[in-house]
C-alpha cells in the first residue's frame, strides 16, 4: 500500500482576522453577504471564523476555497469576489500589479510554516527521508498553489532531491491533500 505525506504550509490565521477586516472595510456597505476567496489551506479555521463573524455582524459569508492562482483567474474574471486571502503574498502581489486589488484595502492576517504531515511507522525524520523507495509524496500544484511552490523549492534544495521528485504525487491544490 503506497503512503501518502503531503507536505503543507499553514498559514496560521488571527482569529480575529475577519473581523479586524471588517472593521477596516468600516462596514459591508449595506451588504447580507460577503463573498470570500480564500486558500483552501485555512479552510478548516475560517469555517470556525465564518460563523462567529455572521454572529457578531449579522453577514453571511459565503466562501469558495480556491488555489490562489485560481482566486487571481477569478478576480481577473471579474468574479463578485469581496475578500481575497492568498496563501502566499506573492499572489497578492500579482492581483496588485494587475490592478485587481487596491493597495490600502490589504491586510496581512497570517505567517506560513512548514509542516510534514508522516504516519508514525514511516520513519520520516528530515526532508531527505522522504526518498525513501515506495513512498508517495503529495503536494499542492506548485504553478498555482504557493504550499506546492514552497515545498519544490526545499525539495530542490535536498541532497536526495531526484529521489524525492520519483516519490511526487501532484494534487490540485491542499484541499485535495487535506481531505
């Protein structure tokens, strides 16, 4: 049986993230509904956070879990998007360059870790381990999740990196890989 460990970087969300947004947006502008495009990585949390923020304003949120290269198509789509929350700021950076965000409306509400998820009989101690033959490692598409991008780039920079590229099994984004 092949072994799956995604590699995941989490950004860790203030738990007062929507709602310090909110407050800097000053209000919905009439709104019942926000519509949010967030990184599926922090799905687990904003769920939580979404129905706290409706109990203490009054506003649905209604959220679309996206890679971030898929929330930069959709804006540049015109998509109704509200909020964007990028799981890299250099998907922020590009919606910006485009003209898709406004610069005073960005708020920064998380820093990224790396986390190694390994089922305890694998033996996985270090990035290197994970060369090991029959292996399968998972992560996020690198072209349009920034998870994936990080996780290529410490991969790259491993002594056993061509051992490790033979164990990679591709996903569409985290979502994929949590779940």
């Amino acid at each position: 049986m092949n072994k799956l460990v995604p590699i995941l970087l989490i950004p860790i969300i203030l738990i007062a993230g929507l709602i310090a947004l909110y407050e800097y947006m000053g209000s919905s502008g009439g709104k019942e509904n926000i519509f949010v495009s967030a990184a599926p990585v922090i799905q687990p949390l904003l769920s939580a956070l979404s129905s706290n923020f409706t109990s203490q304003t009054g506003i649905n949120l209604t959220v679309s879990y996206d890679a971030s290269g898929t929330t930069l198509e959709k804006l540049r789509l015109k998509a109704p998007i509200d909020i964007a929350i990028f799981a890299s700021e250099d998907w922020e950076k590009k919606a910006e360059m485009e003209g898709l965000v406004k610069n005073d409306t960005k708020t920064k509400i998380g820093v990224v870790l790396l986390f190694l998820y390994v089922k305890k009989d694998l033996n996985v101690s270090c990035i290197d381990d994970l060369g090991m033959p029959g292996l399968k490692v998972g992560i996020a598409n690198p072209s349009v999740a920034p998870a994936g991008y990080e996780a290529m780039r410490i991969i790259n920079s491993s002594k056993n990196k061509d051992d490790i590229l033979k164990n990679i099994v591709v996903a569409k984004d985290i979502g994929q890989l949590v779940t």
